[in-house]
C-alpha cells in the first residue's frame, strides 16, 4: 500500500513539474495548424499552412492588404511610368535581414534571379516567365532602385507579385542557400524569425528585434507589421477534437479555423473568443459542358434554378456567409450590384427546363470528398433540393487526393469543390476558364470570354475593367459552366487573453500585432 | 541456434520482397498523384508534367520499382516527396516515439492482464470471472479513437491533470515526458487490456483441467502455488504468442491513438504520406513496419523455450 501511495506523490510531481514547465513556456503564442509545414522554402515547396508560417518570416517587395488590394511591403514606393510595362520600386531604408545585413537591390536581383529559373520550381514561375506578367529584365538603378521591364504591359503585375502562395516574391538573403545554391533555412526581414522545427509537432518562430515596420497601421499583409510577443509556435494537431480540447483546456492560444457548427460552442466556452470574417474562397459545384447531359444548358440552368443557394448557404454557415453565385468574391471591390443577383429558385421552372433539355430522370453523378466537410454538405444539401424538381443526383464520396486528380482530368458530371483564394477578378474568372481540350480541369470553355479575361489583365483603369467583369458575368450566368455559391469565411477562435488577433480575408493567421496581453 | 536465428531471418527475405512489390503497385493503383496533391487547385497539365519528371515518377514502374529496392537494400529508401526530408532517419525518428508509448503500454497490459485472466480462470464461473470478462469485452469493444478523446476531455481538459497534446522526448525533460505520454499510454493499456485478459483466462482455463495440476494439487500445494509454478508457464505460452502479435501490429504504428494525442509517431506519419500520395515515404514506412513484424515475432519465438523447454529441444 505505501509502495502505491509513493508512486502516487511520484506520479504527481512528475505532472506538477511537467505543468509548471508548461507555465514557463507561457510567453509564446501557440496556433494550431491541421498539418505540418512542408518546407522552409517560401513559394517554392509549400501548402496553405507553409504559406502561414513563412509569411511571419519574409516579406516581398509588396503585399496584399485586408481588402485584396496590393500595397507597398519592403518597397517604400512602386511606380509605373509607362502604364504597366515598366515598374520601379524604391526600396525602403535601413531595412535588414534576420542576420542583421542591409537589404539592398543587389537581394532583389539575387533571389528574383532564382525565382525566373524554372529550376527552382517557384510557385509563381509561368506567370512571370511567360504567363501576363512576364518579365522581360530586372535592373538596378541604384542600391535602392529596381526596376522590372515586363514583355507587355500588365494590370495583374502588382497582384501577382504579392500573392500569398508565392510568399509575395520573399525578398531573403542570399545566404538562405547553402553553397551548393540548395536551400538551407531562410534569412528574411518578417518580424519573426525562424527557431526550432520538430517536424510533425511544431515550429517555432522568434521575435527579430532588428525589424523595421512600415509606419502604416497593420493591414493585411500590409502595413506595420510588429512582433509583440516573444516567440510563435506553429503546434501540428491533425484531429479536431484535440485542437478543440487543447484551446478549451489552454494548450493553444488560436484555432484558426474552426467548423462553423462549433462557433456557437467556443462564443458560449469561457475564454475563447470567436473571429469572423469573408474571404475569397469558392465554393460551388461544378458541371461538366462536355458530358451529354450536362452538355445541355437548360439542364444546367434547370440545376441552377433547383438549388436555393440562400438557403443552402444559411443551413451551411449558419449565417457566417454570404450567398454569392458570381465568381467574383463578396468582399472584392469589383462586386457589384449584378453580381448580388443570385438564381432565383423555382423548382417548377427548373422541372420545364430539364423537361426542355431532353431530361428524363437519369442518375447524375456528383463527386465530393470529406476532406473539407463544407464541400460533403453542399453536395448532400443540393442533391436533396434538385430532387425537389426531379433531378436526379448520386453521390459519389472520394478521397481528396482521387478527387483532385479527377478535378484535373475533367473525369466527372458534376462535382462540389472548393477554391482556393483569388484575388482579382481576372483571376477568378481564369482559375476555371480555358480551353478543355488542352486544359481538361477548365470548367468554361468559352473563347470569347477568354479573349475577355486576357484583355482585362492588361487593363489598368478600375471602370474598364468593371465593363468587362460585368460582360464576363452575364456571358457565365447564360453558359452556367457551374454554379458558385458563396465565398467560405474564416472562423477562428482563439484565447480572449490574446490581444489584437483577428481573422482576415486570406484565412490565414496573423500573429504580428498580438501580444499575450501579459 | 544461430543456424535457426539465420534460417529465420533468410525466409523473411521473400516476404519483404513480396511487400515492398505489394506495396509499390498498390500506393500506385490508388487514384491520385504526389504532385496534383502539392499543387492542388492550381494544378495545370505543364506544371505537373515538369514536377513529375523532376521526381522521376515519369519513368516506367519497374524501373522505379528496381531503382528504389536497389537503394533500399542499401539502406537508402530515398526522400519524402513533400518535404525532401530522407526517408529512414524520418521513419527511425517517428519509430521512436511509437516504440516507447507502444512497449511501455503493451508491457503494462501484460502485467495486468495475465493476472486478472488467470484468477478469472481460477474462478472460473464465479462473480469474479463474469466481472473480468465483462470488462474485458467491454475494452475490446470500445474504439481507441473514442477511449483516447474520453481520457483527453476528462483527465486533459476537465481535470487538467495531463497536457492535452503533444510530446516532449525523454532525453529533454522526462517528467514533462511522462505527463505527455499518460494518456496515450493509458488509451493503449485499456485497450489492449481486454484481448489479453481474455487470452490468459481462456489458456489457463484450458491448462488448470489437465491431470498434473490436479496432480500438484493433491500432492497439496498452495493455490498459489498451482497456479504461479505450474500453470502459469503453459498458460502463458498462448498469451505471449499474441502479445507478439499485438506488439508487432502496434510497433507498426498507432494512428489513431497518435491523432488523437497529436504524437509525432510512425503511424501519423503513414497516414500523412497515404494522404499526400508521398510514394517514397509510405514504400519506406510499410517496408519498415513489415521488418519490425518480422524482428518482433522473430524474438518472440526466440522466447518460448523460457516458458516451454520442449520447444527448444524441438
């Protein structure tokens, strides 16, 4: 009996010493992320959570601001003298790398030398190699001064440059590559700079005491952007119900994205505060033109009337969300009167319609996954409501992975998937625009279209371009190549110690400009 | 002995083979591709075509198949396609958490098990035995993922007695260490508990009917006696037999349990690879787990002349 009561105190004070070393770690900030980070190398081997983490470390010449528009990052100033073909970037003074060098336009040469050779598979490489951004030279005008002469001149360059999954073009140090040019760690100039990385538990990332914020106040990607506390860890905790019990019992201080069916639960859990906010993700379900019954548009259209696209979104988000059948996202500046317009839903007119195609009650095999429990719901909800007007549609559930390689060969009659964030119109409507024959995954297949999203990437002034959104708008209601239905919002719960987090219109976490509030 | 430990060893050889053929063909078969995963919705036919051929999954399936079992009978089982990270330090690091939660836990099992088994056995039909049993398929029934959130939600959030998630190594603290691992261990324990129990009652049960015991006993030896000197070496013979079995399954990774708890262990790592379509990491991680079966159940049978001597004159 004493031998168990010893091991008892034993067993105690191993738990109290473990808890109070959890104590002592009680400075940093700890946001759960579903999967580990796949790399260190910004835009060139990542994911979405890469993205997340890296963008604390580095910073590219621009950024992207809370609202999708770009705006200085470490440039001080960016301008085109010639309407888009030649950008000059003033870079901003006294800016310097984690290893205390002075970032300077022979950096900006260096890595973008690195970026525009296909062999270093960064993210961005077509775009700027011989997509519409192309870049014809890269010259330095002084040590502050770069200059960028593209091939032709180009409205999308800015926005290109400071997309997220490209890691804004990071501007590192050249000594983030070992001397046999292979990527070793990076040397950025973000507020955090790099420390341990236990792969498959965490990474963590320290205060950079030398950075230099911009005065602007903290926007996006944009603006100022300080560390306030000592150190970030980024905890890998693949299941939900452990990130759910470790934010509950203190273990992690944010949850970036959390189920909407849990928003209720955390707004009533003591400690936790919930954040909400639109993004430019889509979510829609997509229909094959070339199969032969959805090659039929009044059979589309019959699909398009038959799904409540308010309601299913309501049930869905739980009023998070927006309904939203335009692919241009609720929150992008660009979305306007016409694109608020959603598809009336009549489930008689959608009946006529199918009648009108030829439809005689065939299964319609629509694919969805698990993965991302939203894309599973709105499959099931639409495949009830399209019963509703005697469509009928079979579920087929497939692994992620088979889905996406199904995505990518065309090889479906309907399916309910989920974008990523584009944010421009241009490449919003692009990501599922294009020629099938040669790009099988392209949902519309509609030249002219196409002619008018090229045209509306070269472009520059804001009232020309809405002219050719709002024709693009028209001209994809009346083919209906698949229909949109809202923009997923970014839901994060996080602890109500910390101070200044939000959720933002990327979905990802920012950890600069929060503090533990102690 | 050593021409038997060698003779072993040589027949796994084929199994392996089989395995890793098995296994290269199958991760092939399934829908999906290493490089659609990484690039995701902004997949375009160039771009993956490129990727591929940077990877080498362009080559013919043998060709992939022959140069990789070339390099892993080196030792070599190549770079993960997600992270460039190589394949066996990554696998033997993740092994290393799965090994310590997963012997430990399978160690104190026995230790309770057996016991509670024989005395069930021992009292055989009696309250005591309809309890044990009980409990006993009620463990067996219960799934781990479920049993492991229970003890997170009570012991990790309620009580707050345990962290909730992750794991500290031995070498760097080893209190924190044990208070991360409490719970896996504990899940795996109770689990475990119930197929082992049964196994030793149903073996004891068996050996207690037998004419030596009756023999002891009435040359009037203790109970206790009876059953720790004499039945409890043949009882244990069928029990230790499964308890290989139930190790080699669990060494070869526990990712449910690992989840659950957010362990960096072996099993997470598989179903990682399996997700991301990482071909080099999941042939490594199968191939890895079907030697440590074989090593596993290899020392087992190395082990039964302790409790039987026939076997090794056998």
């Amino acid at each position: 009996m004493r031998k168990i009561g010893l091991l008892a105190v034993c067993a105690s004070a191993a738990i109290g010493v473990a808890l109070a070393g959890e104590a002592v770690r009680a400075e940093t900030i700890r946001v759960a992320v579903n999967a580990d980070i796949r790399s260190t190398y910004p835009g060139v081997n990542r994911d979405s959570n890469t993205d997340a983490v890296m963008h604390h470390i580095v910073e590219g010449l621009v950024a992207f601001t809370s609202d999708g528009s770009v705006a200085p990052s470490l440039a001080e100033k960016v301008e085109t003298p010639d309407g888009g073909k030649t950008w000059v970037f003033t870079l901003r003074d006294g800016v310097t790398f984690h290893n205390g060098e002075p970032v300077t336009a022979e950096d900006v040469l260096f890595i973008w030398d690195k970026y525009l050779d296909e062999a270093t598979k960064w993210r961005c490489y077509k775009d700027f190699a011989e997509g519409n951004a192309a870049v014809e030279s890269i010259e330095k005008e002084d040590d502050r001064t770069v200059v960028f002469t593209l091939k032709q001149p180009s409205a999308l360059f800015l926005g290109l440059m400071a997309r997220i999954d490209c890691a804004a073009g990071a501007i590192v140090h050249e000594d983030s590559f070992a001397a046999d040019g292979s990527w070793s760690a990076p040397i950025g100039t973000g507020p955090y700079k790099i420390g341990e990385w236990r792969q498959g538990e965490f990474i963590e990332l320290e205060k950079f005491a030398g950075y230099k914020p911009r005065p602007e106040p903290r926007d996006g990607y944009a603006g100022a952007r300080i560390a306030e506390a000592d150190k970030v860890r980024f905890v890998v905790i693949p299941d939900g119900a452990a990130t759910k019990a470790a934010l509950l019992s203190g273990s992690i201080d944010v949850y970036p994205d959390i189920s909407v069916n849990d928003v209720e639960e955390f707004k009533a859990s003591q400690g936790v505060k919930v954040g909400i906010a639109d993004t430019m993700n889509l979510s829609g379900i997509l229909m094959q033109t070339t199969d032969p019954l959805l090659g039929k548009v009044k059979l589309r259209e019959a699909i398009a009337h038959a799904i409540d696209t308010a309601g299913l979104v309501q049930v869905l988000t739980l009023g998070t969300a927006k309904p939203n059948n335009s692919p241009i996202p609720v929150v992008s500046a660009y979305h306007g009167k016409l694109q608020s317009a959603l598809f009336s839903y009549d489930p008689e007119r959608a009946r006529k319609l199918a009648a009108e195609a030829g439809y005689k009650g065939e299964t319609i095999k629509m694919l969805t996954t698990k993965r991302y429990q939203t894309a599973f719901d709105v499959a099931v909800i639409a495949q009830a409501m399209a019963k509703q007007a005697g469509i009928n549609i079979e579920l087929e559930v497939l692994e992620w992975a088979t889905l996406l390689d199904k995505y990518l060969a065309g090889d479906y009659q309907m399916m309910s998937f989920l974008y990523s964030a584009r944010l421009d119109p241009s490449l919003s409507f692009d990501m599922f625009s294009g020629p099938k024959a040669e790009q099988p995954r392209k949902v519309w297949d509609n030249p002219e279209a196409q002619a008018l999203i090229e045209q509306s990437m070269r472009i520059a002034d804001k009232g020309e371009r809405e002219t050719i959104f709002n024709r693009l708008e028209e001209m994809f209601r009346a083919d209906v190549p698949m229909l949109v239905l809202y923009n997923g919002p970014d839901i994060a719960a996080y602890s109500d110690k910390l101070v200044g987090y939000e959720a933002w219109m990327a979905g990802t976490p920012r950890l600069w400009g929060v503090s533990t509030g102690k | 002995m050593l021409r038997y430990l060698l003779g072993r060893l040589l027949t796994a050889v084929p199994t392996l083979l089989l395995v890793s053929f098995g296994v290269f063909v199958l991760i092939r078969l399934v829908p999906g591709d290493p490089i659609v995963v990484m690039l995701g919705d902004t997949a375009d036919p160039e771009t993956v075509r490129a990727l591929r051929e940077a990877y080498g999954l362009d080559r013919p399936l043998l060709a992939q198949y022959g140069l990789w079992l070339l390099r892993a009978a080196g030792g070599d089982l190549g770079q993960s396609i997600t992270n460039g990270a190589e394949v066996l330090p990554l696998i033997l690091s993740r092994f290393e958490v799965s090994a310590i939660i997963v012997v430990i836990a399978v160690a104190l099992a026995a230790l309770i098990a057996v016991p509670l088994g024989m005395i069930a056995a021992w009292r055989q039909n009696s309250a005591t035995d309809v309890v044990v049993i009980a409990v006993a398929t009620l463990l067996l029934s219960v799934p781990s993922f479920w049993l492991g959130l229970l003890l997170l939600l009570a012991f990790g959030l309620k009580l707050g007695w345990v962290p909730v998630i992750g794991y500290v190594p031995f070498a760097e603290d080893w209190a924190l260490a044990l208070a991360y691992i409490a719970l896996p261990v504990a899940t795996l324990v109770l689990v475990e508990i119930g197929v082992l129990t049964r196994m030793a009652r149903a073996s004891t049960v068996e050996v207690l009917r037998l004419e030596y015991i009756a023999h002891a006993r009435a040359k009037g030896a203790s109970e206790l006696s009876v059953l720790a000197r004499h039945a409890l070496p043949n009882a244990f013979a069928p029990t230790w037999t499964l308890i290989g079995l139930v190790l080699g399954n669990l060494l070869g990774g526990i990712a449910v349990v690992e989840t659950v708890f957010t362990l960096p262990g072996l099993g997470r790592l598989l179903v990682d690879a399996i997700f991301a379509r990482d071909y080099p990491l999941i042939q490594g991680c199968l191939l890895f787990t079907a030697v440590v079966y074989v090593l596993v159940n290899l020392v087992v049978d190395l082990c039964y002349p302790l409790f039987d001597p026939r076997v090794a004159t056998e």
